[in-house]
C-alpha cells in the first residue's frame, strides 16, 4: 500500500511560524468589528456635535449665499476660493473625521498591535491566476461563510432599518403643518435612531466574525508533525550536525590536553585505569590546576606522554579518583583537595632537588 503523501495539520502553529506569517502581513482580524465600531462611535461622535456642525455649515452656507455677488470667480482665484472653502468646511468636521480617525486605528492596534511591512504590496501571480479566483470563490469555505455572512448581514440590517422606519413613519404626517427646521430634526432623530440600531446589529455580526476570522486563522496556521519535527531541527540543528561539532570539539580538547602534559608538574594514577595531569605555576596560579585527565586509553596515552617527557607519575588511588571525579581539564584543585596536591607536589619538588632528572613512575 502506498504511503499516504497528504498529511493533516494537527499541531498548533509555533511562535515562529507565527511570527513569520506576521512578517509577511498574515495576521487575524475582523473588517466587520473595525466597520461596526467606527459605526457606532462616529454615530456617537455625530449624536453629541450635530448640533454644533450644523449651525457651522448653515452659518458658512449663508456666508456663502450672502456674499456671492461680490466674489468675481476668475482662473487664477478658483484654486483659492475652493480652497478656503476646504478648510472652512474641514474645520466644521473636524471632530467627526478626527474621532473616526482615531477609533479606526485603535481598534487596528488593538487587533494586531503595531505591524509596519510591506510583504503584501510584493507581486504575486497567484493572485492574478483566474483559475485560482475560480477556485477561491467557487470551492473554498470562506468564500461560503463570506457569502452567508453578508446574507445575514443585509437580511437583519435591512429588518432593522424596516422596524426603526415603521416606527417613524406615523410621525411624517405632522411634517406637513411644520417648518424646515422640524422637518431637518425629524429627520435627524431618524437617521441618529437608524444608525445606533444598525450598528448594534454590526457589532453583534462584528463579535461573531471575530470568533470565527480568529478560529479560521488557527486552523490555517496549523502544522503538520513532520513540520514540527523539521522546524525543530531549523532551531536546534540537524542532530548529525551537532553530533560531527561534538565529534570535532573532542577531537580539538584531546589535543590540546596532550599538548598540555609534557608542562603537568605531576601526573596522578589510580594506577592504570584513570590518570589526572596537574600544573601549578606560582606566578600565574593561584592554585594548581588539572591540565589533562582520562580514563583507559586516554590515561595510558597520558602516561606515555608523561613518560616521554620526563613528567613524574605518581599512585594514589584516593586522589586520582575524586579529581578525576570532581574536577574538570582547566579547572584549579577546589579548597578541600589543596592538602592533599600541595603534599603531593612538595613530594615532587623535594625529589627533583635531591636528584635532578629523576623520574618518577
């Protein structure tokens, strides 16, 4: 039977996947929250400054009406004129492009933090290719939860916009007996009424989206086992790799520890299994130190060195194991061993003045 090449992703993504879809500009978020809120808030915004932008605009309109006559439009003075009226009018709404303006962001801030990339912007053909449009619109499932979302969306809207319309409409009558100034208010308190309604409505659609938009993301984001394994390996490195530097680490130790024993000023014996080279140099040390050890073939090797160079090799079983034990190539004697190597090496000294040359094996 053939091995199955499709393989389900069942593992959460990573941090670094995650942060490398957000490299690239692949993050979650609901367009509907961002669209529901900026509704609801710039109803708010428009609810408590109405009034103020409207007597700004009817005060600019008549100023505009009442002056026209003595503006003498020309080529050159059309830029000037639009533009004071530009930053009149911009003035007036300020609050309203302002609040909106802040709001979008925030709720972007808080749905993806601060992201700066232009990954998205970068050609791609796939995107352009009509057979993978097709197979998007036609074959994905968000396509159809897309679909079904703006179903929803027009079918409940469109019933509360119907209900708050209904509600109304018995008022238009009384319209008829009343002046421009009741009939701009009723419609404003219809339209403000409509607005809240509908963005409440948003923002329950909104709260739904971002559950599913945030769902859907770590579904897509998920990994197979074998891309867990092999980004693992990315991370920590390829174990053969780090086998061959271990390999090659020792190999480098080895010889620069066999490069150190014809300096050791005593080599310690446990006699044959372990050997423990020490150095003490009074002006460089301020303690003696293990220049080389090891067991079986490594300490014979030390000891054929040790006689190759006239380094005297002494037994003491004790003292060779708990250094051997305790104390690594490099490393000085701790406090508790310096009775015993500092005996060890008087010993030494004393031999070496009384017969120079002398080996001691």
């Amino acid at each position: 039977m053939a091995e199955q090449s499709f393989e389900e992703r069942t593992e959460p993504a990573s941090d670094k996947k995650k942060d490398d879809a957000r490299k690239k500009g692949k993050v979650f978020r609901s367009q509907e929250l961002n669209s529901a809120v900026v509704l609801v808030f710039g109803g708010l915004i428009l609810y408590l400054t109405g009034a103020s932008m409207a007597s700004g605009l009817a005060e600019m309109t008549r100023g505009l009406f009442s002056s026209a006559a003595a503006y003498r439009i020309t080529a050159a003075a059309a830029p000037d004129f639009a533009l004071g009226i530009i930053v009149q009018f911009g003035k007036i709404v300020f609050p309203l492009l302002a609040g909106v303006t802040v709001i979008g962001l925030a709720l972007n801030f808080a749905q993806v933090g601060f992201m700066f990339t232009l990954e998205p912007l970068m050609p791609d053909f796939n995107k352009v290719n009509p057979l993978n449009g097709i197979r998007k619109v036609l074959i994905s499932r968000r396509s159809l939860v897309e679909l079904l979302k703006n179903v929803l969306k027009v079918t409940i809207v469109g019933y509360i916009a119907w209900d708050a319309l209904r509600g109304i409409l018995a008022e238009t009558i009384t319209l008829m007996d009343g002046d421009a100034a009741g009939v701009l208010s009723f419609m404003a308190r219809g339209a403000m009424a409509l607005a809240f309604k509908t963005g409440l409505a948003f923002l329950v659609l909104a709260a739904l989206d971002y559950a599913y938009q945030r769902f859907e993301f770590g579904k897509e984001m998920r990994m197979t086992k074998q891309e867990v394994k092999e980004e693992g390996k990315a991370q920590e490195g390829d174990p053969q790799v780090k086998a061959r530097v271990r390999s090659i680490q020792r190999r480098i130790a080895y010889r620069r520890m066999m490069q150190d024993v014809p300096t050791a000023d005593v080599v310690v014996t446990n006699p044959t299994h372990i050997a423990v080279a020490i150095k003490y140099d009074t002006e460089e040390m301020s303690a003696p130190k293990v220049v080389a050890k090891g067991a079986e073939l490594i300490a014979r090797r030390i000891r054929e060195i040790a006689l190759e160079h006239g380094v005297p090799i002494i037994e003491d079983r004790p003292l060779a194991r708990t250094l051997y034990g305790t104390v690594e190539v490099g490393e000085e004697i701790p406090e508790k061993l310096f009775q015993a190597v500092a005996q060890l090496l008087a010993y030494i000294y004393r031999l070496k003045s009384d017969a120079p040359g002398m080996r001691m094996n």
